[in-house]
C-alpha cells in the first residue's frame, strides 16, 4: 500500500479497488465500449485508399496468399518472396480477403476488430488487477487516445501487439493469485507469447518474459518462475509458434544468392534491425529524446493525467514485498511500459515501436481516473484532477489560436486543385510513418479548413466542458466531455488522411491504367516497388522498378533463383521504350528521366504528383 496515504485513504483504497461490480454495469461498460469502437473505427473501413508503402505492400501478401495457396510463404509483386515478416496479420487479412474480396474494408476489418478485443482485454485485465471502473477508463482512454488510432490507419501490427501481451499478463496475474498457477494460467501465457511471435517476432516472446523477470525481481518473488510449468508451457509455446517457423525455413533454404529464411529473417530482420545495420535499409530512426516523448503525444489527451498515474505506483524498494493486489498490478503495468521502451532506446527506432506499451499506461490512467471519480469531494484526487484540466484547457486555448491563425493566412484553393502541387516537399522525412505531414504549409491548409476549424473547435469546447464539469464535481461527465472531443478529434484526422489520399496513395492511377492495360504491356515504377505499390494490390499489375534493386522490399526476393526479372535500369528502360513493347512509367512529376522527356511520351494519368506516361498512344487520347 502506498505509505503517503492516511489510514482512513488507505481503507477507502481496499473497497474501491475490489474486483466484481453488478452484472448491469458489466453489460453497460461493454456496451459503452463497442458503440465507442463502433463510432471510431467502422468509418475508417471504407476511406481512404490503401496508401503506398507498408499499407498496401501489406494488403498485397494477404491477396497474393488467397491467389496462389501458399499460406507459408508470404509474396508480394506477384511471385517475390517476402521474408521479412510474421505470418499472422496476413493470415487475418487472407481469410478476410477470400470471403469477401478485395474491397479495402475487408483487409482493414481483422486490424480493427484486433482493436475491440483489446479495448475488452483492456477492460478484463483492468477488472481483475485493479477495480471494474478501473478497466472501463483504461479501455477508454486506449480507444479514444491519438495514437492507437493513428497507427491503426495503415496495416501495421504493433497493436497486436498490444493485445496479445495484455491477454498474456491476464494470465499471468491469474496464476499469482492462484498461488500455484493452474494449467489454464501457464498455458495460456504460453499461448499468447506465441501468437505474438506469429505476430511480430521474437519480440513476442522477449517483452511478455522480460517484463515477467524484471517485476518478479523487483517484487522479490523469483521463486514464482519455478511454478509457472515451465517445461509443459515450453511444449505449448513450441506447439503454436514453432510448426510456421519450421516450413518456412524448409521452403525457402539457401539458393542462389540467398542465404535462406532463417539467415533472413532471424539475423537480418531481427537482431540486424535492432542493431541498425539491417541491409537494405528502408527506415529512419527517431532521435531518443522523441521517442519517449511521443508518447505523451500518443495518449493525447488522457496523457495529462500519466504523472499523476504514475505516482500511485509504488517505487520504493521497502514497499515491495508487502504490495496489494491492485499496487501490484500497477508496478506490473508501469514496468510493461519502462521494459519496452527502454528496449527500443538502444535499438533502431521507429516512432510506432512504443504502441505496444500502451494499453499499461491506459489502465495506470484509468485507475487514476476510477479512483478520482470514487473520492468525496474536497479529496486531494478530486484537487488534483481539477488542475489537470485547468492544464489540459491552458493547452487547448492557444492550440485553438494558432488554429484560427493557420485558418486566416489559409488561402482558398480553387476546386479540383491537386494537393500535391501545394505542398512543400521534404522527402528526408518520408522514412518517418506519415512524414508527409511535414509537408504542409499555410497555402496547402486552404484545403484542410473544414477539419483543422471542427478540431479546433472541438479541442477548446471540449476542453471547457471538462474543466466546468471538474470544478463542479462531476467528475465521469468530466472524462465523457474529453471523450466526445477525442471522436471529433480522431474523425478530423481520418478526414485529413483522405484529403491527403491523393498523395499517399496511386488508386486513382491504378484506376485509369486498368483501363487500358493489355497483357504484354509492362509497367516501371521510377524508384521502389513500394513507392507506387498500389499498382500492384487494385491493378493486380506485376510491376518492374527502375534503378533500385537493393532499396526497399523486393531485395531479398531477387536473390532466390526464381524470382521474377523485373529490375530495370537506364539503359534496358531505354530499350523497352524504344521497343514495340507498350510501357506505362510510374514517375514522381518532378523526377522524370531526362532521356524519357527527350522522347516521344504520352499522359496516361496525373494526380497527387505523380503520373504515368506511356511510349505508345493507342487509346490513350480516348480517356485522358
């Protein structure tokens, strides 16, 4: 128990924190759950187009797998090996895709429901270890914060991630206060470590164990390690994980200039990647100052009340060994956070890599939050949380000026205008997930008006409301006021991204290119596959790149034999354009080949500052 607290605080601490609650509330809070998944995440199913990159190169493994069968080896380009990633998201999305095709809402819906069985394992977890208003917030906090919804635009898995370890420290805790962990308690831990190796790698089984280690260490109970069944976990985990790890490798052995799937993916993606000697190397890594503080950002709003959260856990070494369930619960859930991030901060760095460790600093928030909300008033929580929105308001109002100030030197775009040609352009700082975002100027938010002034007024109204329902008391209308702002908050930002859709995505190229593509004809992306990998998922185009065999996600495909011979560079390009062969370029506007500019060219299709051209007119002009 923390020892700051009175006798009487204490008391008030052990009833508040019980476990249970009526059947009603149960039902309430899950179903306040699902309608606020439900308002967030169904919308975003449907718009924008898959974007260029991980979003579509990602959708494209999961339709390559339901073309050709082979639910082993991922492939992506229609043939190339891709060796880099684990099986399960794609898996998800092939079964989506084979029951209902290649609409971009069925290779987004695995991700999204992914999410509600967090948000109920939030509140499950939060239940058990803490209290039943606990699990609710937490829940809350992680649906309505910037960054699991951010990163839940674009099919990455991290937040997978998240719920596998949330699932697996619900057993976990189950088997302390079991005593003896029963076989439900270590199987399923076991279970849910594999699934997160079939998720993300080894990462899956390094965070669950490494946590695990690190509180029982602190807590001074080692000795617990000796009841969790080891040996008979061990065979489940190997059970689940190992069977794909094994096919693989037997798949795809060393041939040609490849080293094989083992080699590949364990050294290079894995311990490589950590190191930041990966080869090729397709990322940037976020400056570790940044990195933590991201994640202040990525819990936006409720992270105003992380400091206060993160007091209430109990730090001091004396205090360990005599911890409730609930403060245990609490040191488990700040360790969660501090083991992964810590991890990262020596590795290769990602801004996204620390969404994993969200959903225990979600369920820190929400105990805070459950206990403010359950103290008389007058109490120091009570106190504590009308400064917090004090704060949050403080910062809400010259947010809301300098939105006004972007709206008035905004200038209004003509309609049909491209973004693109707007846009200043930073391509250093397109390694970065959405690093276009850095690209906008005040000439280019003219066609951001409507979501940059409906966020605006969001972030101040909501705000006020969460301030004047704290200083009257009423806390949970407090916390409903910042939530409603959040769903505005998040639904401008979806709105955003399909302004943005032109840009980050080639649909609308794709689209017009399908129109007149024959077989025979060959398409070149002037740079990395991923660059214009929307081609290849709507257009179910192969295509050939120009200049950039070692960039990106077609490398080590290329080195097995029977990989596809698209590799293009200047002089073969050349010869195909000269040739009876028709050819369709992909080419950032501004990056078109001089000896392609020299020679007769056709427009095929412009947009989002890319175009296509073409070496032969056809029916071009018909539907230019």
């Amino acid at each position: 128990m923390d020892s700051s607290l009175t006798d009487q605080e204490q008391l008030r601490e052990v009833t508040l924190h019980r476990p249970g609650g009526s059947a009603a509330h149960h039902q309430r809070y899950l179903l306040l759950i699902l309608a606020l998944w439900a308002v967030l995440y169904i919308p975003g199913l449907f718009t924008p187009a898959l974007l260029d990159d991980a979003d579509s190169v990602h959708a494209e493994a999961a339709r390559e797998m339901v073309v050709n069968g082979d639910w082993v080896t991922l492939h992506i380009n229609n043939g190339f090996r891709y060796l880099e990633k684990a099986p399960l998201m794609y898996w998800a999305s092939a079964s989506a895709v084979k029951l209902f095709g290649t609409a971009e809402w069925s290779v987004r819906i695995p991700l999204a429901l992914s999410v509600l069985a967090l948000l109920f394992a939030t509140y499950g977890l939060g239940k058990r270890a803490i209290s039943e208003k606990a699990g609710f917030y937490g829940a809350v906090v992680l649906a309505a914060s910037f960054g699991p919804y951010i990163f839940t635009r674009i099919l990455i898995p991290d937040i997978v991630v998240g719920l596998w370890l949330t699932l697996g420290f619900y057993f976990f805790l189950r088997g302390l206060d079991e005593g003896t962990p029963s076989l439900i308690s270590c199987w399923g831990l076991a279970a849910t470590a594999a699934l997160n190796v079939l998720t993300k790698g080894l990462i899956g089984v390094v965070f669950p164990a490494g946590i695990i280690f690190v509180y029982l260490l602190v807590t001074r109970n080692l000795r617990h390690l000796l009841k969790m069944r080891l040996f008979s976990s061990l065979l489940v985990f190997l059970a689940i994980a190992a069977p794909w790890h094994i096919l693989a490798g037997l798949r795809n052995p060393a041939a040609g200039e490849s080293r094989g799937f083992f080699w590949f993916y364990f050294i290079n993606e894995h311990f490589l990647r950590y190191l930041n000697k990966r080869f090729p190397k397709d990322y940037d890594t976020v400056p570790f100052a940044a990195f933590w503080g991201m994640m202040l950002l990525w819990l936006a709003p409720w992270s105003a009340f992380l400091f206060k959260a993160l007091g209430r856990v109990p730090f001091r070494w004396s205090e360990l060994p005599t911890l409730d369930k609930a403060q245990r619960s609490k040191l488990l859930f700040a360790l969660w956070a501090a083991v992964i991030l810590v991890f990262f901060s020596f590795s290769s760095r990602q801004e996204y890599y620390t969404i994993p460790a969200l959903p225990g600093l979600a369920l820190l928030i929400g105990a805070w939050l459950a206990r403010e909300a359950d103290s008389p008033l007058g109490s120091r929580f009570r106190r504590s949380g009308r400064v917090i929105s004090s704060v949050v308001l403080g910062i809400a109002i010259p947010l809301f000026l300098v939105a006004m100030l972007l709206l008035w030197y905004s200038e209004s775009v003509p309609a049909g205008a491209d973004l693109a040609d707007i846009l200043t352009k930073n391509p250093e700082k397109y390694a970065l997930s959405f690093g276009h975002i850095f690209d906008l100027n005040p000439q280019a938010m003219g066609m951001f008006r409507a979501p940059l002034a409906t966020a605006a007024v969001a972030i101040l109204f909501g705000s006020l409301l969460m301030w004047l329902y704290r200083r009257r008391g009423q806390v949970e209308h407090s916390n409903a006021a910042l939530t409603a702002m959040m769903v505005i908050f998040l639904f401008c930002a979806h709105q955003g991204l399909v302004i943005f859709e032109p840009v980050l995505s080639s649909k609308q190229l794709s689209t017009v290119v399908q129109r007149v593509y024959k077989p025979g004809d060959v398409i070149v992306i002037n740079g990395a596959y991923e660059d214009g990998s929307t081609l290849n998922y709507y257009g179910h185009f192969q295509l050939h790149v120009l200049n950039t065999r070692t960039n990106g996600n077609l490398y080590y495909g290329s080195l097995f034999p029977d990989s596809p011979k698209i590799f293009e560079d200047d002089a073969s390009l050349l010869r195909l354009w000269n040739s009876g062969t028709r050819v369709f370029l992909w080419t950032e506007e501004d990056k078109i080949p001089a000896y392609i500019q020299k020679r007769e060219h056709f427009i095929v299709a412009t947009g989002g500052g890319k175009m296509i051209l073409s070496n032969r007119d056809g029916d071009l002009r018909r539907i230019r």
